[in-house]
C-alpha cells in the first residue's frame, strides 16, 4: 500500500516536475547533446567517410555546455586541446612508436598540458585524444594527421550550433523562483513573529526564526549562482537580442534595466533584509530572558505592523498601509504616552530600528518585481 501510494504522488508530482525550469533546461542539454553527438557522427561517417568517426561526437558532446557563451569559450578550449593531443600522439607515435612507455609519455605531456591556464578547462583533453589515438591502430592513422584535425573541428562545429540554434537556456525563470522564494520565507517569518508576539512566545520559538534566517542566507548564495549563470547564459544567445527587440518595439526601451532591477539589485537588498531579520530574531531571542511585562500600546502596535510587513513581503500585490510611516509613528506615540523603564528603551529601540530598515526593504522587493513584470510582458523563457 505505500509503495503504491508513493507512486501515485509521483506520477501526480510528475507534470509540475517536468514544467520546471531546471528540469527543462536538463532535458533540453540532454536532447541537445544526442542531437549534436549523433550529427558529428552521422556527418564523420558519410561526408569525410573517417576510419576515426568517434573523435567529432566526442568533441561535440565535450562543446554542448549549458550555455552558449560557454559552449563558445569551452568549444574554442577543446580545439585547441584536442589539436594538441592530436599533435602529441602523431609526434610521439612517429618517431618513438607506440609502446607502454611512449603511451605513459604521452599522457605525462598531455596532463601537463592541461594544466596550462587558458585550456585548464578543457585541457584533459590532450591526454584523451591521445589515448584515442595511440590506442586504436595508430599506423593507420599515421597519414590521416590534417583529417583528425578536421573532425576534431567538425565536432566543436556541431556541438556550438546546436546550443546556439536549439532553444539556448536563458534561466531567468530559475532565477525569478528563488528571489520570490527568499521573499515569502522572510514574510512567512515577520507572519509568524507577528502572530508569535501577539500572546507570548519562547526561546524554542525565536531559535526557529534564527535557524530559517541562516537556511534563508544558504539559498540566496544558490540565488546568486542561479543569477550570474542567468547573465551568462544570455552572452552571445541570439534569444536575448530577439527579447530586446520585442521589448524595444512595445514600448520604445529596452528591457535590461528592469531587468537589472530586479535580479542582482534585489538579491543584494534582500541579503540586507536577511541580515536585519536574524538581527530581529536575536533581539527577540534575549528579550525571552528578561522579566517584566511589554508595554501594550507598543505590543499591539508593532504586532500590526510586523504582520502586514510580512505579508507585503511575501505577497508584493497585498494591499497594506505605509510601513516605514508607521513605524515613526508608533516611536513617537511610545515616546510621548507610555512610561516605559529606562531599561526597556534599548529594547524598543532596537525592533523598531529593525523594522524601519526591513520596511524600506519591503518597498524595494513590491518594486523591483514589478519591475521584472513589467519588463516580462510575453512569459520568461526558460
């Protein structure tokens, strides 16, 4: 009975599995590599009719990257790698032979080779090709130098244009899921402290808050991964100049700037956001340990606008009052009406300043995803 219940959410999982932007672009890598390896293949047989015709599926296959600008900068690695391999098993081959000791000089001149900075990549490369070389009939395929040559190019040729014309990635869609994702949890926490705060709460609690806020830091560094890769894979791809256009043609601009706006800009303000939030947490994680009742006017008050900051923060479209403006003047109202301890000001103090800086945080997140989906009016590709 599990087992058949664990398939069962599996398959319902499946169609919201396969319409992911990750899982699509795997796919599409993997349908793109059989395509180029197969193509060099198909093209090393019947066009240069090769005796050799895995050497351009294996350059292809080395040249389909994720990107194009790294299918272009790694392909132009692997030519140069692949040629010098090529070289080395044709010069070692020709005048010393092919033996057990001039196969390990081979590989000892190759795995040097790699490590050379501007091939460092791709440079295993040298070695490899020259195991493929020396390893299968060198004899024959001493005359073939200028050929090998060719189908080593021929496969960087195939494995580039099929990233470059097939669907190249763009991920701003992956990219656009973790932001939003950072925003909800960090609204889903101000939500949970609001309603926390409202009747009590305890260590065990603020602990909680603490450890969501560094789990929140761990997947903003995968957000900014996914965003470098973003502006990388759009590099020499062809679909971005074909967005700018569209977006040109809407409305007279391009769409960079929102784009910018709302991807490394973001990032950076809600990195703030988390570090004035764990801040928060601690400050609330201490005050466990103090005695003595809050003042009720400044609980009520800043429990409103704790919530409504959270869920302006998850949701940018919620509908809330002016955080920042409530903020000052719940400040002064508990400034000018409440005696309060003089012990208990630093603590007041210190939420309320958290929360001023959260609260301009909020206004950046509303903005800048408006931005992004303003700049997005056909949908994201992939």
């Amino acid at each position: 009975m599990e087992r058949k219940n664990t398939v069962r959410r599996f398959l319902r999982d499946l169609p919201a599995l396969l319409r992911r932007p990750e899982t699509v672009t795997d796919l599409l890598q993997i349908a793109k590599g059989v395509l180029a390896g197969t193509a060099a293949w198909a093209l090393s047989i019947f066009v240069l009719d090769s005796q050799l015709p895995f050497l351009a599926p294996w350059t292809a296959l080395l040249t389909v990257h994720a990107t194009v600008h790294r299918s272009l900068s790694r392909g132009a690695q692997t030519t140069v790698a692949s040629a010098v391999g090529v070289l080395v098993s044709f010069v070692i081959g020709a005048w010393l032979g092919v033996s057990v000791w001039t196969f390990a000089l081979a590989l000892l001149v190759g795995l040097l080779g790699s490590r050379i900075s501007w091939i460092r990549d791709e440079g295993v490369a040298i070695a490899t090709t020259a195991i493929f070389l020396l390893g299968s009939g060198f004899d024959s395929q001493q005359p073939l130098l200028l050929d090998r040559m060719i189908e080593v190019a021929l496969g960087v040729a195939v494995g580039v244009g099929v990233n470059l014309l097939i669907i190249p990635p763009l991920r701003d869609q992956q990219a656009a899921r973790y932001v939003d994702s950072i925003n909800r949890r960090m609204g889903d926490v101000l939500i949970n402290m609001a309603d926390e705060f409202s009747t009590s709460w305890d260590t065990d609690q603020a602990e909680a808050w603490f450890r969501e806020t560094e789990s929140m830091s761990e997947e903003l560094d995968s957000a900014w991964q996914t965003v470098r890769f973003a502006r990388e894979s759009e590099r020499v791809n062809p679909r971005s100049g074909l967005r700018r256009r569209r977006g040109s043609g809407r409305n007279g601009s391009s769409t960079v700037p929102a784009e910018e706006a709302s991807y490394e800009n973001i990032l950076a303000r809600v990195d703030e956001g988390i570090s004035h939030l764990r801040h928060l947490t601690r400050t609330l994680r201490e005050a466990t340990h103090l005695d003595g009742d809050w003042d009720a006017r400044f609980r009520k008050g800043w429990v409103r606008i704790v919530r409504d900051a959270g869920h302006a923060m998850a949701d940018p479209d919620a509908e809330v009052e002016p955080i920042f403006d409530r903020l000052s003047d719940l400040s002064v109202t508990v400034a000018r009406e409440a005696q309060l301890p003089r012990e208990s000001w630093p603590l007041y103090g210190s939420l309320i300043t958290s929360m001023r800086h959260i609260a301009v945080i909020v206004d950046d997140v509303a903005s800048a995803r408006e931005a992004r989906e303003g700049a997005a009016a056909n949908p994201r590709d992939q």
